[in-house]
C-alpha cells in the first residue's frame, strides 16, 4: 500500500468536503446536536493523518511491553492471561460478605475487593455516636482484626490477592490485614494485593479524610517505606482517578489530577529519603471508566505514555517496573440511574469493553441495581459474566491494543496528553497539589466541570436515555439488598466481647507508644501493627493519631 504524503490527504479532504459531502448536507443536514464527549469535547467529523502530524512511532507509542507503554505494560497483553475480575463487594457484618466472596470466587471471581461501611471509612467504630444507622449499609464492618479473621475465614490469604478502598486509615486496615494473614500461617512476604491510600484525592473530591494533608502524606511515606522492607508483593498506594470522576470531573480532569497525585506521592517517598526503584513499581492506579467509549480509552493510553516519561525524565528512574501504571478500572458508578435500571447493564458493558480496549490490568463492573442498593447477588453475577463474555465471547482480548493506530484515538490520545500538561503546569504554579488543594484549585475545577455536564442534561443538550428522553411510566421493580437492623446488634455485640476478652492494659499501652511515634518521626506502622495485634480498634488508633495530628477542616470556597 502507497501511504500518501499528509499534505496530499488535506488536499483531497478538502476536495471531499466540497464536492461529495456539501452536496449530502444540503440534501441531508447532520443531526441537530452537539457533537461532543461525555467530557463535552467538541469531535470532529473526520479524522485523517493531518489529525497525526507530528506523531512518532517510536517516541509516541512503541510496542507492548516497552518504553512508552502507550500500547500496553505487558509484551503480550491478554494474549498472556486475561485481567483480573475483581468484583467490588461489602455488606453487613464481616460473616456476610465473607459469604459474597467465596460466592464469586466460585462463580469466576479472580481476586477479591474490599468495600467498607462509612465509620470504618472514616476511623470510626461502630459504638461511635457518629455510626448509628450507618453499620453495614454501605459496605462491611470491620471494627478491629477480630472482624478481618471472619471476613477472610476459609480464604487462604497467600492464594488469592485483595484491594481495599480505604484512604484516610489505610495503614490500620493493612495492619488488620497482615495479622489476619499471620492467623493463617501467611506472612506478609507472601500476601499481595493493594491498599488505596489515596489521601490527596480525599481532600480533592471523596472528602473522608481524617487528619491534615502534611501528617497525612507522612503516614503514606512511612507506609511506602513498611512495605518496600516488609510487605513486597504489596501495592502500597492505589492513585484514584476513580473518585474524581464520580465527583463530575472531566476525563482530561480525571487523568490530570490522578496522575499529579501520583507525582507528588513519588516526591513525598524521594523527599523522606526512599529510592525511587525501591517503591515506585508497587504504586498502581484506579480509574473510571465512563461512558464515552473512545475518550476512555484514549485517557488509559495517555496516563501510561505520561508517566513513564514522567518517572524516566523528572525522577530519573531506572528500572523499567517503576515506568508501569498499572491500573484497575471500575465502571461509572455515576452513570447509573433508577430509572429503566436494566439499562445500566447495556451502560456498563461498554465501559468495561473501554476499559479492555484500554489495557486495564483489572475490572470491577457496576451491577444494574447499583442506583437503588447494594447489588444483589444475581446483579452481581450479571456483572461478573459481564467481564466474563468479554473476555471468552468478544474477541477484544485476541490481540493488544486493537485501536491503536487509529486517525481518531492517536488524535484523542495526543489533545489528552497535552490538557494535562497544561494541567500540571497550573498545578505547579500554585505551589504543588497539596497548596492547589489548600486554595480549592481542585475543588473548583472539579466542582465546575459537574454543573456544566448537569447543566446539558437539564438543558437535554446531552441525552440520557430513561432520564431525559426516551421516559417510559412504568416502574420496574427490581428486587433490592436490604440491611437488616439486626446487623448493628450484631456488630456492637461483637465489639463489646472483643473489648472484655482482649488484654486493655497492653492495648493501652501500645497505643501510647504509637502516639509518641507519631510526635517524633519515627516510622508509625510497626506501632500500628503492634497494637492490632492485640485487637486495638480502628476507632482507637485513629483516636491516638487524632490527638496529635488533630482533624483537618476544609477552608469555605466560593
């Protein structure tokens, strides 16, 4: 085949605009309607090799497996072995979902995903005043090891790999985790699995933060340092992109601001002394994966080509494991409505598909009941055979990167790449992300971006199926997880037994040790570790830490 010099294919895009397709649209006008992403970025109607002027081979994309990564972080892809199906689940008390998980795992379920309740979330026990009416609604309790023992029993913990959402008292659920592998048998050189820890993010969009930024990065650094020495197969730090989307974000907003996080965590690990081929290939990422199916998967290319240049260029790493963003991906949450909710799992196959097209290295898909409850288990197992249908039945998985090479995505590709340098250099000029977030930067933007996309739907710029056109009036009833109330009996029951049957004395003491770690700077997770050992609660770590770090209270922006 003759490729045809670029400026040839102008001419003659040209020539088609004016003689074939001016006569279509006078015969046959386009659609009345915006053409633009879910991120409302204007698309072009046609995109050629102009639209790739200044694209290099070598430089912009590579090969699978090799500097930049553009095309993928592993050299055969799925080729090798599928991703990981890592179904996102919690309820109720820890023997509940317990159940859920041996469930999918026997249905196909290739790693496990730790959804916790809100209190636990936010360092709260269940006997807190703040976590009445909030036990187990939202995902698991887990109040101290006694409850991760349950949560995990009869899953050997060195066989299969866990991620647990979880930011502001990552470090205390990790520590529950490492004892219970203990319990086992397993040391915590065999358990592999990720811990979010993601605390710039809370401050920027989830908002379940507990301590101030600066004491807070320094429980991330001495997490960073704990693993690299003890715990190597774990993924100390999963940078969330995930949370900012669902805040409203847009995709270039979501890949700007996950990816300058990451930056600044790799800074903080340099700063506090690490080698950063010490701790850099154990950072992963999380991200959304909306609806907009080219513009995801442009977003996913784009995060892998920026930060490999990013660690070989600005922290002059050296190993090739530190230039890997390997990523989770989870489906839009937020695209999921109660109205016509059968339509959310057509919604949710495509966002999967961007994110296999992409190269996520694992998925979690949204069940269609998601907008009501808690997913029951047969929504459950229709979002699991989701990913399985994909995987067996589709075809996407046969070769790597099937759209690469594509006039649009390599020009979708490259406008992402450059939003967010643009990005990071207002972020920059602000001080870093932590001051950005001190002076609302993030918030801002973010907060933005919502009401614009809100705006469109209102405003039927933009149509949301079931939502604002296509509106049938009957209701479907779909059956709902409901939380009996007999779960917070149960909860508090137990934590009541655990406090009378454990050694409060040594608690107390071990408690008082980590708080004067923390007020010198000694690393504070073996002190943590130390005191859930003994059954110390979330709660009452996170309470010794508060009395030295205190809360943080997020300034008033307008």
């Amino acid at each position: 085949m003759v490729t045809k010099e670029k400026s040839d294919v102008s001419q003659q895009k040209r020539e088609w605009e004016k003689n074939t397709l001016k006569k279509t649209l006078e015969k046959s006008p386009e659609r009345r309607e915006r053409f633009i992403t879910t991120s409302s970025r204007p698309i072009a109607r046609l995109y050629s090799p102009t639209d790739m002027a200044n694209l290099d081979y070598d430089r912009d994309l590579g090969f699978p497996g090799e500097y930049p990564y553009t095309r993928g972080v592993y050299p055969t892809m799925y080729r090798g072995r599928f991703w990981t199906m890592r179904m996102f689940a919690g309820f109720g008390t820890a023997e509940q979902t317990n159940a859920r998980y041996r469930y999918l795992l026997e249905q196909g379920q290739t790693g496990l995903s730790v959804a916790f309740h809100l209190p636990t979330i936010q360092g709260l026990d269940s006997d807190d005043p703040m976590s009445t009416g909030e036990i187990g609604v939202c995902g698991v309790a887990i109040d101290s090891l006694a409850d991760m023992e349950i949560l995990f029993s009869q899953i050997p913990l060195n066989k299969v790999t866990t991620s647990m959402t979880i930011n502001a008292p990552a470090a205390v659920l990790l520590c529950f985790y490492i004892a219970a592998a203990e319990k086992q048998g397993v040391s915590s050189t065999q358990i592999g699995g990720t811990i979010q820890n993601d605390i710039l993010k809370e401050y920027q969009a989830q908002k379940t933060w507990i301590f101030p930024p600066d004491p807070s990065m320094r429980i991330i650094t001495n997490t960073l340092e704990y693993c690299t020495k003890n715990v190597p197969r774990w993924n100390t730090i999963s940078i969330s992109g995930y949370h900012i989307r669902e805040a409203g974000s847009t995709a270039v907003q979501e890949l700007a601001f996950t990816l300058a996080n990451g930056l600044a965590y790799v800074k903080a690990g340099v700063d506090a002394g690490l080698k950063v081929d010490d701790f850099a290939p154990r950072l992963s990422f999380f991200f959304d994966s909306h609806l907009d199916l080219f513009e995801e998967v442009a977003k996913f290319r784009a995060a892998r080509r920026i930060w490999a240049r990013e660690m070989h260029e600005r922290f002059n790493a050296k190993s090739p494991r530190s230039y890997l963003l390997r990523f989770h991906t989870q489906t839009a949450g937020v695209s999921l409505t109660a109205q016509q909710p059968e339509n959310n799992i057509i919604r949710t196959t495509i966002q999967a598909l961007a994110a296999v097209l992409g190269g996520t290295q694992s998925l979690h898909t949204n069940s269609m009941d998601e907008a009501w409850a808690l997913p029951t288990e047969k929504a459950a197992t229709i979002a699991l055979r989701t990913q399985q249908i994909l995987a067996h039945e589709s075809g996407v998985a046969n070769t790597i990167d099937p759209l690469g090479g594509s006039y649009f995505i390599e020009s979708l590709t490259n406008e992402m790449e450059e939003e967010t340098y643009k990005y990071f250099d207002r972020i920059d000029k602000l001080g870093g992300v932590v001051e950005a977030i001190k002076k609302g930067f993030f918030q801002r933007e973010i907060a933005d971006a919502a009401f614009r996309y809100q705006r469109e739907i209102e405003e039927k710029e933009r149509t949301i199926v079931g939502v604002n056109d296509y509106i049938t009036d009957d209701m479907l009833e779909i059956p709902v997880l409901k939380i009996d109330p007999e779960v917070e009996r149960t909860q508090l029951a137990r934590l009541r037994k655990t406090r009378k049957t454990r050694n409060n004395k040594k608690v107390d003491q071990l408690l008082s040790r980590l708080q004067k770690a923390a007020e010198g700077t000694e690393n504070m997770l073996p002190h943590i570790l130390a005191a859930v050992r003994e059954y110390a609660t979330v709660g009452e770590v996170c309470n010794a830490l508060r009395e030295v770090f205190g809360e943080y209270q997020e300034p008033i922006i307008f």
